[in-house]
C-alpha cells in the first residue's frame, strides 16, 4: 500500500530555516506529481507547491515564492520543501500528496507541524 511519510517540522524562529522530508513507499515515485500543502488552525487546506513528475517543473503559491523550494530524488522515492526566512504566518501542518495527472485526491501523509515563533 502507498505510504507517505512527512518529517522535518519543529519550532523555528521568524526568519529562520526549515526542511521538510516525504518519504514514499508503495507507488512507482516517477509516475507522480508530488504536492506539498498546509493547514493553519481555522483555515482551508492550501496547495504551497508542486513539482512534476518527470519533467520537474515546479509552482508555488504566491505567498511563499522566492522563500520555499520544492525538490524530488528519484533515488530514494523523496520529495523536500526547503523553507527559508520563514514568517508567524507560515505556522501550519504540512501534507505531502502525490496525485497522477488527471487525478484528484491521491494520496496523503499524515501531517508535520511547522510552528514560526520566537
């Protein structure tokens, strides 16, 4: 069965750094668009970025461009969001998701949570 592990979250001051790491398992990995979302308490889920599954294009969400990176390795069936001068208002649990072209749902991680505070 597909499994998708999120790791990586924790406290951070406002203005520091933090990676989130998804680990797949259960799926052939290139044959998936990863996704990263987050859901901040009393709000909708929102798509942050995602990154193609074979040619590697990657978009975000205006409120963390120039700030996060998405990446994916192939090697070892993982997708990462680099999160740099992270702000209070990127304090969320964060999903990974991997969905198919033509798809919607896919499937989803459990959840890790990114708290920007000092």
């Amino acid at each position: 069965q597909v499994q998708l592990v999120e790791s990586g979250g924790g406290l951070v001051q406002p203005g520091g750094s933090l990676r989130l790491t998804c680990a797949a398992s259960g799926m052939v990995f290139r044959r998936y668009a990863m996704n990263w979302y987050r859901q901040a308490p009393g709000k909708q889920r929102e798509l942050v970025a995602t990154i193609t599954s074979t040619s590697g294009i990657t978009t975000y969400a205006d409120s963390v461009k120039d700030r996060f990176t998405i990446s994916r390795d192939g090697d070892k069936n993982t997708v990462y969001l680099q999160m740099n001068s992270l702000k209070p208002e990127d304090t969320a649990v964060y999903y990974c998701n991997a969905r198919r072209i033509g798809e919607t749902g896919g499937y989803w991680g459990q959840g890790t949570q990114v708290t920007v505070s000092s």
